[in-house]
C-alpha cells in the first residue's frame, strides 16, 4: 500500500489571516513611500493576477487601481470574461488594450516562430503597455508572478516578471489559492487549470510535465525547509510518484537561475553596481 | 514612566528622523515619561547597506544638540549607526542631562541568511551597563540578545532594568499562526525575566524597507517572565507604549522569589572555565 503524498510530504497551512495585512501593508509603503498612490496591473482571468488585484485594493482602495486586459487574438474568450469578473468583483476599472495588432505586426515579418517565441512577444509587449500606463497614469506596476513559477523559471524575462512591487513573489501555488479563497476571488478563476494562454489549449501543468502540487511538495521541502534532494525523491518513491521529478525540478530551477538575477556586468572598476556599490531600493524613500 | 517609542524610519534619511524622534520625546515626556526608548537604528533606517558611512553620526556631532536639549528632564535612548575614528558601529546612543551619557555597540553583528551586519560594521566589546535615571540599566541590541551568555554577563552586572531595542523584520510561522520572529522575542525574553528576576523591554522598528517588514513589537517583559503590553497610543504614525514604573515592578521579584535568588555568579563563571576547559581537552 502505497503512502499518502499528503502525510509524506505535507503542506503547511496558509495563515492567511497573518498574511493579507501583512502582504498589504507592504505593498501600501513601497508604493506610497515612492509619492505615488496608484497602481496597474495586468488582468489575465487567472488566479494570480486576480490574488494582486485583491491585495493591490486593500492596500491603495480600488479607486487608485487600474487593470488591463491585453488579450491576443488566440487568447481564449472565457480569459477575457474572468479578467472582467474579477474586476467588477473588485470594483475595479478595466481598461482592454489587444496585444494582437501589435504583435501581429512582428509576426508578419518574421517567419517560423514558435509558439513559445509567441508567447514570449505577447508577455512583453503586455509589459510595454503596463509600464507605459504606469507612466501615464503616475501608478507603479504591481506584479503578479508567484514563487513557484519564479523559482521554476515558468514566466518571461521582461515581461510578466517585470514588475515595481510584487506581492506575490514569496507564495507558492497552494499559497496563492488558500490566499485568493480568502480573500474572495471568484471560484470560476480558482478552480480551473492555470494557463498563460499563449495559445490554444495550453495549461501550465502540461507544460510544466507536473502537477503544481507536486511542484510545490517538492520545492517547499527542498527550498524552504532546505531538505536534501535525495531525501525528496526517497520519499516520492515511498508514496509511488516519479522520484525523478525532483530533478527535473531541481534543473529548472537552476537553468532559471538567470531570469531571477540582474544582468552579469563585466567588471573592471573597484566599485561596480551592485557588487561594491550596495545601496538599497528604497534609498531616500 | 517609561515610554517604547517606535515608527518608520526613513532609509538614510537621518535628519528626518530626528526630527521625529525629538517630536516624540516632547509628546512622551509631556505624558509622564522619564526614559524614552527607541529601536535599534531609528535614526537611520536599518538596511543601510553603503549608506552607513554616510548616515553614521560622530558623537560629538551638532546633530544631537535638539535631543540633548530634551535631555535635561528625559532620559533618552535611540538607535543609530556611529563613526568612531575609522570604524562604524551599529549603536545605542544614550542622552540624559544635556550630555551623550553612554554609548553601546552591538556586540553580535547578524551576518547570515538575510543579515549581512559585519560586511559594515565593526562589533563593540564592551557590555552595555550605565547608570541611567530609573537606576543600573542594561543594554542588548537585537542579535546580543540570542546570545544567552551575553544576556547573563549584562545581568550579572547587576542592572534594575535591561533595553532591548530591536530591528527584527517579520518572517516564519509559530505554531499559534503568529510570525515566528515575533513569537521568539517574547519567549525568549520572558524566559529572560523569569531566570535572572529582571525586566526586560524590547522595541521593535516599524514600517518596511525593500519589501521587508518590521512589526513595530514593544512589550515588557516583566520579571516573573509575564508579557505587558502597557497603554498604547498612536499619533501622526508613531506608537508609544507607556508603563508606568509599577508595572516594571523591579522590586517584586525580590518577594515572590525565583530561581536567581540562589544564583551564584562566582559560580557561573567557574562553571563557564569548566566548559572551556572541556573543549580544549576536546580540542588537543
């Protein structure tokens, strides 16, 4: 008899009565602290963004929040319809700005991209909208990208990562659920498959070749509780899943490591940016 | 009354805070405080990183002169980073009767997981004891405090009370779904208290810097090991906790008796050479 992943290699907890104000009061001083009161954010009808929006409403009132919806003409409708739920849950004013002109105008020049490159077009000419609206609006951009697909490597580099403040950035997958049921999201964006919906059909959890939930069994033990890898994989075994999922965890993360790490600046000066010269970001703020 | 007085400093923005912190002291002692206290590195903010060279204050800078002002009738005790000569210390600096009465430097510098103290700081040698308005008081900054032998040898110097200003950032879970950091302090400082019959008051920094969070904490720990929380006030975003000298009950222990009415220091300190002894047989 095979033992219960859930007894092997549980899952804390969420305190999330500890965290919303927590997380809020954060996301309240880093923004404000800079002068500014506003924020936006992309609105994707899944579940992080809409997490993001929650907390960037308690934390600046949903006056001061604006969201985007940027779909691309292959996006699935029913994205659109959750971004607008969530939104109008809220009280929040959407605006739709479409990636698809934009993008289609790269596209059409450049032959035989990958559904991937796409994806990767759409996820930055989204962050060029949010950081144009930003400036426009005198708002910062609020991020939307959780832990587990930060340490996973499963999110673009200048784009959906880029972001001024992120309240989510230290919360797993099964973090950012118990977190978004607290704090009211509508169960239509809670329950279905997460998806970037770069294209048709796709979901995370077929790209990642893993469930979140072992995903996130696997990092929470082995990142947060600094558990060796072999013990991981010895105890997957124990309860009849793929020890080698630890692995290919483990090599995602580390092939990722240089989407989480400014860029490698060559050195020549005694004092270079952030080796020498350590100055924090809320300098003067 | 003593009064914990906390809020969000400013990061490097020393000028500032000191205008907050003299407005505090004015508020404090026009409620009845004799002993204002404030977290470690209120003057400055704590992530400094390379601003410390620039934030740190000399002792004799023209910086103090409103506080020293104030001094005349409150005792004084902030957090700061001090220059002196070439080095940089992360400080209690501690004001009473016009002058700079006592300085401290942190002892144990936190330079692991999110702490990185010693790359700029250099660590003070002295135990923190000075003869302070409401009696001998002791001083432990933050990380001093987890070193049990550094909390024993300020005790053993015989203080009436023992400051713990603090800039602990709010992380991990206790048991009871509290953060874990805020959890520890009060634990560990009410074990503390019940141990060597000592008060002890701890404040904490507010507000965040670079995403960190800090609880803005202040309780006292009382000498059998309660924690009181004292009367609380906000105003213009700054938190004071007054407690009046009869909730401190220094003298208290001393009638309801404790393990440290039997306490030997000669004692101790021999059990301590015993120790090393052991190690470097150990050691050979």
């Amino acid at each position: 008899m095979p033992e219960n992943i859930e007894k092997i290699l549980p899952l804390p907890e969420t305190p999330c009565e500890l965290w919303v104000p927590h997380i809020t009061e954060i996301l309240r001083a880093e923004i404000q602290k800079t002068g500014l009161t506003k924020a936006v954010l992309g609105v994707s009808g899944g579940i992080d963004s809409a997490l993001s929006l929650a907390f960037a409403v308690k934390a600046l009132g949903a006056e001061n929040v604006t969201a985007y919806l940027m779909p691309y003409e292959t996006s699935n409708p029913s994205s659109e319809d959750h971004g607008k739920l969530v939104c109008d849950h809220f009280n929040v004013k959407s605006e739709k700005i479409e990636v698809t002109p934009m993008a289609n105008a790269y596209f059409s020049q450049i032959s035989d991209l990958t559904n991937l490159q796409k994806g990767n077009v759409m996820a930055r000419l989204r962050m060029i909208i949010l950081y144009d609206r930003s400036s426009q609006n005198s708002a910062l951009v609020v991020g939307t990208s959780n832990k587990t697909e930060g340490l996973l490597g499963y999110s673009t580099l200048w784009g959906d990562m880029a972001s001024a403040v992120n309240p989510l950035g230290d919360l797993y997958k099964f973090q950012v659920r118990a977190l978004s049921k607290f704090l009211g999201v509508p169960s239509e964006l809670i329950n279905k498959p997460p998806s970037a919906d770069l294209w048709e059909g796709q979901t995370d959890e077929a790209d990642l070749q893993m469930t979140y939930d072992i995903a996130d069994r696997i990092l929470y033990n082995w990142i947060d509780l600094a558990r060796p890898r072999s013990e991981i994989a010895e105890k997957l075994r124990q309860c009849e899943h793929d020890p080698a999922l630890v692995e290919k965890v483990f090599k995602r993360v580390s092939f990722s490591q240089f989407k989480r790490k400014m860029p490698v600046i060559a050195k020549v000066s005694r004092r270079t940016i952030n080796r020498e010269f350590r100055n924090p970001r809320d300098w003067g703020m | 009354m003593i009064a914990l007085v906390r809020f969000a400093p400013k990061l490097g923005a020393c000028a500032k805070n000191l205008s907050t912190i003299e407005w505090a002291v004015k508020n404090a002692a026009e409620k009845g405080a004799e002993l204002v206290v404030f977290p470690e590195m209120i003057v400055s903010g704590y992530q400094l990183e390379n601003l410390v060279s620039e934030s740190a204050l000399l002792k004799n800078s023209a910086d103090w002169s409103g506080l020293l002002k104030l001094s005349s009738h409150t005792e004084i005790v902030i957090g700061c980073p001090i220059r002196q000569n070439s080095n940089f210390y992360n400080s209690m600096v501690v004001l009473r009767e016009g002058r700079i009465a006592h300085v401290y430097h942190k002892m144990y510098l936190p330079t692991y997981g999110m702490f990185d103290e010693a790359r700029y700081f250099s660590a003070g040698e002295k135990l923190g004891i000075y003869d302070g308005k409401l009696g001998a008081t002791g001083l432990l900054i933050c990380e001093d405090a987890w070193h049990p032998a550094l909390a024993y040898a300020v005790h053993a110097a015989k203080p009436d009370l023992i400051l713990v200003p603090s800039a602990s950032p709010a992380r991990g879970l206790s048991v009871d779904d509290k953060h874990h950091s805020a959890r520890m302090w009060q634990s560990r400082l009410s074990i503390y208290a019940e141990s060597f019959g000592t008060a002890f008051f701890y404040v904490n920094i507010s507000g965040s810097e670079d995403g960190v969070r800090y609880g803005g904490e202040a309780f006292m720990a009382a000498p059998g090991g309660e924690i009181r929380f004292g009367q609380s006030l906000i105003e213009n975003e700054v938190q004071f906790s007054f407690f009046s000298l009869t909730d401190a009950d220094f003298s208290s222990s001393a009638t309801t008796g404790g393990p440290w009415q039997n306490e030997s220091h000669a004692k101790n300190l021999d059990l301590i050479l015993q120790a090393k002894n052991i190690r470097e047989q150990k050691n050979a």
